[in-house]
C-alpha cells in the first residue's frame, strides 16, 4: 500500500463522495413534490434490500467505527461484547418492531404514537424525548466529521470549526433537498464505501498474521500488559462489584437503546408491508454484522501492532485507534497522512459521520415540524404540501446551525457521555413507550407521559452524579472527581424504572377513567322512536330501537 500520495487520494476520494451525493439528492429531490415523499421516500421506494441497506446505514455511525474499535483496542473481550451487542440489537429491532412501526402516513414517533393511542397529547412528549436523544448524537457525529476532515487534509487544530460548518453545510444539503429519500441514496453508498474499507483493512491485519484469528487475538494479548483479564469481561469497569453491575448496565442500555434511535424507527415507517419488512433483515444485520466483524479485527490489529499504552495515550477513550493501526500497518515518509490506507479509511470514516449527521438531523427537524405544532398524523393537514416540506427545510436548516454552533463551542469535550446521554434515554424512555404502546392494551396517553417526564430528569441527575461527568479519564471534567453514584451508564436503574412509571401511568389513567364512567350521568335504555317505514323503503319495517341514551 505505500507509494503515491495518501492527502491526494483523501482529496480526490472526499471530493467524489460529495458530488456523488449530492448528485444523488438533486435526483431524489425531484421527486420530493409532497410531504408523504419527503419524509418518508426513502425505504418505501428502495424494496427490502435498498431499504435494508439504508437501515444499515443509518445504523453504523462513528461510535460504532471509532468507539468500538478503540474499546476492542483498549479493553479486549469487553470491546468485543459491545460490538456483539451492537449486531443484535438491529436484529432485535427488525424482527419485534420492524413489523408493527410498519404504518402508511406515520413519519415521526409522534405520528405513531397519535394513531396508535388516538390522543394527540403524546405528540410533544415525543418530540422532546426526541431531540433529547438526537441532539447529542448529532453533536458527536459533527464534530466527529470536521476532525476527520482536518486530519485527511493534513490542517491545523485551528481549521477544526471550518472543517465542522463544512461539513455541516453538505449535511443540511442532503437532508433538506433529498429528503428521507435522497438521504437514504447517501447511506446506501456509506454502506459500500465503509465495507470496502473495513474489509481491506482487516484483511491487511490478518495477513500479517498468517490468516489466524487466534494468533491475532494472541498478539493482541500479549501486547495488552493486561494478561488473561483482556481475554475475560470485565477490563473496561473492573471486577469489582461495581464494575460488574456497570458492564450489565452498559451492555443493557447498548442493546435496549440502539433498537429504538428515531432516526432508525423512522425508517421503518415506509416500508411497503410485512413481507419487505422480513426480507429487509438479512440486508440490514449482514452488513452491520460484517463491519463490527471488521471493527474488532481492526481493534485487535491496533493492540497488537501499537501497543494498549500507546493507543490510551493517544486518546484516554481509543477513539484514534482505527487510524493509528493505519500508520502501522503503511508506514511511510512524511507520517500516516500520506498513507494510501489512512486516506481510503479516514474517507470511509467521513462518509459514516457525515451520512450519519444527515440522517439525524432529518430525523430532529421531522420531529420539531410535526411533533411540536399539534400536526394530525396522517398526511399535511389542511395545510398545503408545499407548506409543509418548506417548514420542514427550515427547521433542517435550523437544526443544522444550532448544531454546528453546538459543535464549535463543545469541541471534543464529554463525547462518549453524550452518547450515553442519548442511548440510555433512548433505552429508558423510548424503549417502555414503544414496547407497552405496541403490545400493551389499554395503554395510554398518561402512561407516556408518565414515562418521559419522570425518567428523564432522574437520567440527569444520576448522569451528572457518576464517573461520566467526574472522576474518570473520559469524563467531562476530568480533573474533578465529585461523583457520588458509582455506575458510568444508570441504564441497570433508570430502564426499569422507565418502564414500571409506564405501568403506573396506564394504572392512573384507567383508574381515572373508571372513576369519570362511575361519577357520570346515569344512562337509562329508553325507545327511541324511528321513521315510519314506507312501502318500497330500503330494509325491514320496524317500530322502535333501543339505544343508550345519556
């Protein structure tokens, strides 16, 4: 792999990716004409496999890609659990909810949600829980992408804010002119361009041990410093107690959390009927399944040839462990910038995070459209299409700016506990709603709000009372140490509380109900005299009907 100039092939691959998806959304907009196309062309237009594919996309974002791999990298079996995990929880989420999210009209949880509990109420919960859930997402995602794009083009750290809003700039293009559609062409072509990437690059790092998995997990080990505990659960949180009830906590929330992102469930609105939704599994497990496959080779790969101190150094977190085994792997003059590798990985990076950011971002704008202005859930309303698509690229090109405004002032700053901000709302509160409003009857309105406005300030307070915020090297204040709750991720206290405040709020309403039925008028079965039947009249001559009169 070495010879030529890596800056010039990031160069040249980065401005290929952009025009081609642009391209892509100039074609997807022509066809973007009412709201039904707009938020939701994307899976109903591509058949199982190329809405299984856009699925996959919108699903691998840089926490999987850089987050994984510096977890494998640093942690070892535990690296590879959460990798596990992240395959299964897509696969969770297309056999239990691929099928009944499935629903003509509905392009937002708010939708759902409205249609199926009847109560219009539960909209501006949603949408809050929404944009609690994506916004810090989007953040990591974008500054994410503008790092990427300053390390290809070999810039200063000064160039950091300008690499962001230019990215922030291509993502609000995307979703605002493409719409669910062309959004989806996007993350089809991430689906090829990060593959290819990833299997070349393991392939490089097995080669280099003889083709063996074992003797590579072996290096792996033995270049750790940690001994047989990289080979057991357990290294990232230790084996204390604490430590054990944090992995559960961890592994719970990744797998609970992951199925139920808004940017994932609002793919799976469009899809035509159940039989695309089964056939659409395969298309999108396989390739998530191959790039974690390939995440964890790379994690090991960075291990082995780098060193667990090395990689630690570099970033507490090991995010710049899938780039660093790069400069291993094709060392050449001048540093890993050069590298022919470095530039076809660092392109498949800024291809995730940046079709990532488009998807979230439309997915928070759909969301603040309809959500937060009362909107029925089926079609415009009785306002225009035009109206409703032009409202919708405003709150994108709002979105958009309060993110890269967002980006700019956190820089780097508490990137993995915004992820854990949002996976373990998304577990806590986002999964309870759906699960009890899909197959719980009698659940109400009350019951979602019950859900999302008592569990969502304990999340803060237990999240700011934990390592994540104090007292860890990946914390957001790492050189205070004032936490009081012992666990990095609340997810083993806040799921289960998530859920029961979701059985006492259908408990409430039904008893609300019961007692509004009870203390009402006394309703009396009385004859109610019809029309006179007239020969020749349609149906059977009758005299009076009984019917219940208040």
């Amino acid at each position: 792999m070495t010879g030529g100039d890596g800056q010039s092939l990031a160069v040249v691959v980065f401005l290929g990716f952009a025009a081609v998806s642009l391209l892509l959304c100039g074609l997807a907009a022509a066809d973007v004409d009412d709201p039904e196309h707009f938020y939701a062309g994307g899976s109903a237009a591509f058949g199982p496999i190329g809405g299984g594919l856009a699925i996959a996309g919108d699903y691998i974002s840089a926490a999987t890609l850089l987050s994984t791999t510096g977890a494998v990298a640093l942690d070892g079996a535990d690296g590879m659990l959460f990798a596990g995990a992240t395959v299964v929880s897509l696969y969770l989420v297309m056999r239990i909810l691929g099928e009944p999210l499935r629903r003509g009209g509905v392009f937002t949880l708010g939708d759902l949600l409205t249609d199926r509990l009847g109560d219009p109420s539960v909209r501006r919960a949603l949408g809050v829980v929404c944009l609690v859930v994506l916004t810090p997402l989007l953040l990591v995602q974008l500054t994410t992408a503008g790092r990427i794009m300053a390390a290809m083009f070999g810039l200063p750290d000064g160039a950091l804010n300008a690499c962001t809003i230019t990215g922030g700039a291509l993502m609000i293009c995307y979703a605002a002119f493409g719409g669910m559609r062309g959004v989806g062409y996007v993350q089809i072509l991430k689906v090829g361009v990060t593959l290819t990437a990833l299997l070349l690059l393991a392939g490089i790092v097995l080669a280099r041990y003889g083709w063996s998995p074992l003797a590579l997990f072996n290096a792996a080990r033995d270049q750790s410093g940690a001994g047989a505990d990289y080979a057991r659960p357990g290294l990232h949180f230790g084996h204390s107690l604490a430590g054990r009830l944090d992995l559960i906590s961890f592994q719970a929330t990744l797998l609970v959390g992951a199925a139920c992102l808004p940017h994932i469930t609002m793919r799976l609105h469009p899809l035509r009927d159940a039989v695309t939704a089964r056939r659409a599994v395969g298309w999108a497990v396989g390739p998530v399944a191959v790039v974690c496959a390939g995440v964890v080779v790379a994690g090991l790969g960075a291990c082995a040839l780098i060193g667990r101190d090395a990689v630690r150094a570099a970033d507490p977190g090991g995010s710049t462990a899938l780039l660093m085994v790069t400069g291993a792997l094709d060392p050449v003059a001048g540093g890993p910038r050069h590298s022919m590798l470095f530039a076809i990985v660092a392109c498949a990076v800024f291809a995730t995070t940046l079709a990532a950011v488009a998807g979230i971002t439309l997915a928070a704008a759909s969301s603040i459209a309809r959500d937060f202005r009362g909107r029925p859930a089926h079609g415009a309303g009785s306002r225009s299409a035009a109206r409703e698509i032009r409202r919708a690229r405003v709150c994108i090109v709002l979105v958009g700016a309060v993110a890269v405004v967002l980006s700019a002032v956190l820089a780097d700053r508490g990137r993995l506990t915004l992820i854990t901000l949002s996976f373990t709302v998304a577990a806590s509160v986002l999964a309870p709603i759906l699960l009890y409003a899909l197959f719980l009857p009698g659940y109400s309105a009350t019951g979602v709000r019950w859900t999302a406005y008592g569990t969502l300030p304990l999340i803060v307070v237990l999240l700011c009372g934990s390592p994540a915020v104090t007292g860890s090297p990946v914390a957001v204040f790492p050189g205070h140490d004032v936490h009081w709750f012992p666990l990095q991720t609340p997810g083993l206290i806040t799921i289960p509380v998530g859920f029961l405040l979701g059985l006492v709020g259908r408990t409430r309403s039904g008893a609300v109900r019961q007692h509004a039925w009870q203390s009402g008028p006394k309703r009396s079965a009385l004859p109610v005299p019809l029309r006179p039947w007239r020969p020749g009249s349609a149906g059977r001559p009758q005299e009076t009907r009984f019917e219940k009169r208040g």
